[in-house]
C-alpha cells in the first residue's frame, strides 16, 4: 500500500485539499440568509463528525477480527483509529456549541444527537483510558475489543437520532427526504470538506500506524538486547 500510495504524498493531497476547502468555505459558498457568515461552521462541524463516527466503525470491525483471528495489526488499527477518531470527536464538540451559540442563543442542548455525540466521546475516551491504565496488554487488548464492539451501538443510534426524533439539532439536509436540501455551491463545499476530512483522517491513521510499528520494533531490539545481556 505505501509503495502504491506513499504517505509523502498523501500528506501533499491532503495539504492541496485543505487549501480548496477553506477557499471554497469562505469564498466560494454563499451565506446563508438566516445565520449569516456563522453558518460556515456547518461545513467544519459536519466533516469532523463523519470521521468521529467513521473511526469507531473501523474500531467496531478491528475489534471483531481481533477477538476472532488475534491478529496484532487488527488491534493496532483498532487503537491507532481511537486516538485519530478521538481528536474528530473533540472537533466536533468544539465547532456544535461554537454554531449553537449564535444559532440557537445556547451553548449547548441536551438533545437527542448531541448527547449520543457526547456519549461517542466519553466511549472514545474510555478506550484509550483501558489502554493507557491496564499493565497487561493482553486484558487491554481484550476489553478495549468489548468496548469497541458495543459503543457501534451509540453510533447507530446517533445517526438515526435527527431521522428518528425531532430534536433541537437540525434535521439532516443531504438526503434526508423531499423538504430538504441545500444551494448546490453549498452543497459542493459541504461534500469537499467531508472528502478532505476524511482523507486527513487516514492520513493521521497512516502516520500513527508507522510509528506503532517503529515502538513494536524498538520493543524488540529492547526485548533481544536484555536477553543477550542476561546471558552474558
């Protein structure tokens, strides 16, 4: 995959992509008549919150083939995407209270969505708690997997959360049934910022993944030098 794909150019995607999105936030996409230039926050908001539900889709599946085939790369993933999804997640309930605040005259609403979405990141934090706090990387491994598995439920049901209630959250505008809809420039932003997040999400992921490698090697050359040095 890294000779297919070098991770040297990716980072350049990545970089001309969030050149293209900022200019089409700011520049290109209309304002919006009722909240004006605090409406931008929309394009950010909605594509961080595609990689914070992303990321514990990947760990929900990571999990499972670790339980199944005890495969070592599928608990790094798991863990790698934890920390990554972790940092969306937090972007996500930074930019909602931001948007909220001029939009709704609060800061936050203990509705359906956001409470799930709050919810999705104490998940995520407890995962990476178990990781740093339990001695035995085998348990850690073991019960980040159960965590894993059982918040996708949280996932489900926050994405359903606006189609099922009606909450103070607004309803979803990209397929969510005749009455909605968005300006097409609107539109073309919103999805460039959901393909630039997404692809600075497993950019972050690629980058966390080779440094696990380098501490698992690092482990090993510590592991092989003590051995010699007990025999010797």
């Amino acid at each position: 995959m890294n000779k297919k794909f070098p991770i040297s150019l990716h980072f350049v995607l990545t970089f001309i992509g969030l050149a293209v999105m900022l200019y089409m936030i700011f520049l290109y996409a209309p304002e919006e008549m009722t909240m004006g230039e605090v409406q931008r926050i929309f394009y950010v908001h909605v594509a961080c919150a595609w990689p914070a539900l992303m990321g514990f889709i990947i760990i929900f599946f990571s999990s499972i083939v670790y339980l199944w085939k005890r495969t070592q790369y599928a608990d790094e993933l798991a863990h790698t995407t934890a920390e990554v999804g972790f940092i969306f997640c937090t972007c996500v309930l930074v930019t909602g209270p931001l948007w909220a605040k001029p939009a709704w005259g609060v800061w936050w609403a203990w509705d359906a969505r956001l409470t799930l979405t709050f919810l999705l990141w104490l998940l995520y934090i407890a995962y990476l708690m178990l990781r740093s706090y339990l001695v035995n990387p085998g348990r850690a491994a073991n019960l980040c997997a159960v965590v894993g598995i059982i918040g996708f439920v949280d996932v489900l049901i926050d994405y359903m959360a606006i189609r099922w209630w009606r909450t103070q959250h607004p309803q979803p505008v990209v397929l969510g049934g005749p009455d909605s809809g968005l300006d097409p420039r609107m539109l073309a932003t919103l999805l460039v910022s959901v393909c630039v997040f997404t692809i600075l999400f497993f950019l972050l992921v690629r980058i966390r993944l080779r440094l696990a490698g380098i501490r698992r090697e690092l482990s090993e050359i510590r592991h092989v030098l003590a051995f010699k040095h007990s025999e010797d």
